[in-house]
C-alpha cells in the first residue's frame, strides 16, 4: 500500500531526511509558492524547477521512478481539466495546469517521503498548528490502516456471500448500511479502549518523538538556500 | 472534490488560505472546549471510520456505485465543531500523504469541505434534528453538505479563469445534484442502521452547539448558494466577476503596504509576492497571538 511505501522512505539517512521538518516545511511553501505564480509561457524556470526536484529526490536516496509514478495521481483530475482548456481553446494553460500540477505533487511527495508523518506534524504544531487538530490527525493516521482493514474484511464478506447479482438492489443498500453501522459502533468501542490503554501507558495528552526537534543553523542554511535559489530563478 | 496546487489562482487560493487559518483555530478551540482529552481518540478514530468507510460501496443504478462522503453524518454524531475538526485532519492528511488536493489549496478544501460542507450540513439537523421530522433533517442535512462543497468548489475554478464550456459545468452541476442526492439516502441508511444497532450510541452524542455556529452554517449555505449560482449563470460573466474580484483583492490586499520598502525590488512578481506574503505572515502572527492570550487567560 501507499503508506508503506512512504513510512519506508521516511526512515532513509540522507542530508534531507536530517533536515527539520519545519525547514521542509517552509521550503516546500516556497517552492508551491514560486510554481504556483510562474507564468504559463515561463518554460525555463519550470525546467529548473523540476530540475532542482529530481535532485532532491536523488539527494534523498528515494526511487526515482517510483515516485514521480505514485506523483501521477493528480492527472485524472489535472488531464480532465486540461483537455477541457484545451479544448475551449487555452492550449498553453491546459499544459501549465498539468505540468505545474504534477510538479506541486512530486514536491509534497519528495517532502512527505523524508519526513515521518509524527515528526511533520509536531513541526506543524511547533508553527502553532492548534495541539487537537494534530492530536486528532495523529489518531486518524495511525488508526486509518486498521480500520479499513476491518471494512476489508467486511467487504469480502459481503462480495463472497451476495454473489448473486439479482439479489435485491434494496436489500444490498440496506446491507451496505448495516456494514457501515456495524464498522461505526465497532470503531466507537475501540475508541473507548484506545482511550484507557493509553491512559495505562501515561498518556500526557501530547504524543512524544523519539528525538525532539530541533532547528539547527544546518536547518537555517539550507532553507534560506533553497528560499534563495527559488526565487532568483523565478525573478531572472 | 480536491482541488489540487494550481488549478486555483493566487488571489483565490491566498484569501481562502487566509480565511480557513482562523477558522480552523477557532473551531479547534471551540471543540477543545466542548470535548475533554478523552474525546480526542474518539475524534481520530472517526476520521479514520470515515477514510474507511469509502471502501464500502453503495448500489446506486445500473453498473454504478456511489460511497458515504461522510460530513452530514459526523456532524450528526460529534456535534459540528468536531465534526469540522475531523474533516479538516481528514483533508490535511489526504492532501500530505495521499496528494488528494493541494497544499496551497489545502485553504480552500478545508473552507469547501470540511467549514462549509460539514456546518452546511449541520444546519438542518440543528433545527429539526428533534423533532420528527429528524429524518428529513439528516437527509437534508447530507444533501446541503455534498452541494455546498461541490458548488464552492467549481465557483472557485471558475473565478481563478478554469475555462469550463457551459454544457460541461450544467453537466458537473448535475452529477453533483446526483451525488448529493445519493449522499443523503446513504446518510439516513446508516444512521438508522446505527440507531437499530444501538440507540444509546446516537443519545450519546447529540450535537450542542452555540449562536456562532448557526450563524457560520447559515453563511455556510448561502455562500453554497452563491457559489451554485454563479456556476449555472454564463461563464463569460462569471470571467467577469473573476476579474473584478481578482483586481479588488489586489488592490484590497496589498493597499497597507503598497508604499512601503517594499517598493525598492525592480521585479513586480517580488513586490507583490512579498507583499502578499507580508500579508499572511500579519495574518498568522495574529492568530499565533490569539491563541497564546487565551492559552494564558484559560490557565491563569
């Protein structure tokens, strides 16, 4: 699945991954932010961005091919509306809106890839992201996999016992909502019991990094070099 | 629908960015009120229920399948303030980890979706929850929360200048309807189910609320209506608007601090990126500060 893949990544050793995650952070933001007000027609400086993202990515020690593969999940949605412009007659935004839009994707990708998602968002609340909106994104990643694991399993269930394709479309509504019921109160419950185990664990309401952040002058430097490179080469 | 990076423009995706940062601060806090520590695994595992509960499939017509969406419902069963706090970790993590939508978007997903979408949902079942017609009210509720988002969201490609034909955006507004429409019969499906399993899960937890949120739902669905409305009325006034709008956020924007130091950069892209940016940066610095100050008022 997806998320192992990204987990994996996340555990390599390179000058990236040392990086703080706010550091990450931030240059991404620069980097979205210059993509996101290049001009169309600006085909140098997307080149140089794209440029600076593959090494990053070689850099970081992650599968090139690999990644720029799983970066293609916004073309459905970004060729849609590009063979629309096409269409209507903007060739040139038709082809920034695909190109910039995988660009924006791969750049999340490289960034999430060699961040921890715990890690990420601790420098997001370190930023002064508030402290329930990461608990509750904390639980949800960590939960997310198990859950629908558990739909999974219903959903086979469900396909090896209504193999009968003139069973009744209603009843199989019906049955699909009863599944969705049965995985809420389940869900519900767990909640409970995750609840007290951690309490029994001395849960202090914060979860804890193994090593605690910190923004060293390496952070700093390569930020603003980063920030630096961007923005001259969108400025020439 | 995520919007990912670059279909919005930078007027629009800034000033949504802008608008979501408080919100999110505020119903962050509001929700830390209504709920104590032990609420929040509860919380997490919700929006996991709700990532999950997109692989069951729903038989809608013929060959098609439609999945639950998942705002109305949490609303319902969490109460709006964390209903919206579960969409938005949702949608941040679709954004991180899955590239679902954009993260300069993320503003606006956050505004569509989970402000919008979740408090649009709520209004009904806030009114007539209680009553018996509770029924309507939930489906109601599904129906408005999928249209605002969805309506929100193509208003806002159209004004950043996604050219769209007319036929395609009528046809986009009626797969909406559809969903939407589908989202509601989901929707009272399984919170009937839910009350047949175990009516004592649903009293437990009834929405409270207070006067702010009717008033930010209420907003909610009329910013849903604008946003349906200027999609149905012709693109090329649409073009217009966008135009206006664009050139007023511009000049409304960078006003305070157009004849500052900032005048000294040759390039204008600078100049007004950091402008803008000067902008955001007050903007965070403020809510940064806010929440500091009630931290300490809270504590002491």
């Amino acid at each position: 699945m997806h998320h192992v893949h990204l987990d994996n990544w996340s555990r390599g050793a390179s000058p990236l991954h040392a990086r703080d995650p706010r550091a990450k952070i931030l240059a991404l933001l620069v980097f979205l932010i210059v993509l996101a007000t290049t001009p169309s027609n600006a085909a140098l400086t997307l080149g140089i961005d794209a440029t600076l993202l593959i090494a990053g990515i070689l850099i970081a020690g992650l599968p090139l091919g690999n990644l720029l593969l799983r970066a293609m999940v916004v073309l459905p949605f970004s060729l849609t509306f590009g063979v629309i412009s096409w269409l209507a007659g903007d060739r040139l935004r038709a082809l920034a809106l695909v190109e910039k839009s995988y660009l924006s994707a791969a750049a999340v990708l490289l960034i999430v890839g060699t961040t921890s998602l715990p890690a990420l968002l601790s420098g997001l609340e370190r930023m002064g992201a508030p402290r329930v909106l990461v608990l509750v994104a904390q639980f949800i990643y960590r939960y997310l996999f198990v859950i629908s694991e558990q739909a999974q399993h219903m959903r086979l269930a469900a396909a090896s016992r209504q193999g009968d394709p003139r069973f009744h479309r209603k009843g199989r509504f019906r049955a699909a909502a009863g599944a969705l019921a049965v995985l809420f109160a389940r869900s519900y419950y767990r909640a409970d019991g995750i609840h007290r185990a951690m309490l029994a664990r001395a849960f202090t309401g914060r979860f804890q990094l193994l090593n605690s952040l910190r923004f060293r002058f390496s952070d700093g430097v390569f930020l603003l070099a980063a920030a630096a490179f961007l923005i001259l080469v969108r400025v020439q | 629908m995520h919007i990912p990076d670059n279909f919005l423009s930078t007027p629009v995706w800034a000033s949504l960015d802008a608008v979501s940062i408080p919100a999110v601060a505020l119903l962050a806090r509001r929700a830390g009120r209504e709920l104590d520590d032990t609420r929040i695994p509860l919380l997490g595992v919700m929006g996991a229920f709700v990532f999950a509960a997109q692989m069951i499939n729903f038989p809608v017509g013929i060959g098609t399948s439609g999945h639950l969406v998942g705002g109305a419902l949490l609303a319902c069963m969490l109460g709006p303030a964390p209903a919206a706090l579960v969409m938005t970790a949702i949608i941040a993590i679709q954004a991180f980890v899955f590239q679902d939508g954009g993260v300069l978007a993320l503003g606006a997903n956050v505004f569509n979706m989970a402000i919008a979408g979740v408090l649009a949902g709520y209004l009904p079942i806030h009114f007539w929850g209680r009553t018996k017609r509770r029924k309507q009210a939930i489906f109601a509720g599904a129906f408005l929360s999928v249209m605002a988002s969805a309506s929100l969201a193509l208003g806002e490609l159209l004004i950043s200048g996604i050219a769209m034909p007319r036929p395609v955006i009528l046809l986009s507004l009626a797969l909406f309807a559809m969903s939407a429409l589908i989202e509601g019969a989901i929707t009272i499906a399984v919170v009937e189910a839910i009350e047949k399993l175990n009516p004592g899960l649903v009293q437990k937890t009834q929405p409270s609320s207070g006067r702010a949120i009717v008033a930010l739902s209420v907003a909610a669905v009329l910013l849903g209506g604008v946003g349906f409305l200027m999609a149905s009325s012709a693109p090329d006034g649409i073009q217009q608007i966008g135009v206006q709008l664009g050139l007023a956020a511009k000049t409304g924007f960078h006003a305070p601090l157009a004849d500052y130091a900032v005048g000294y950069f040759e390039s204008s892209w600078l100049r007004r990126a950091s402008a803008g940016l000067a902008g955001l940066l007050l903007i965070y610095g403020v809510c940064l500060g806010a929440g500091r100050w009630i931290g300490r008022q809270r504590s002491a």
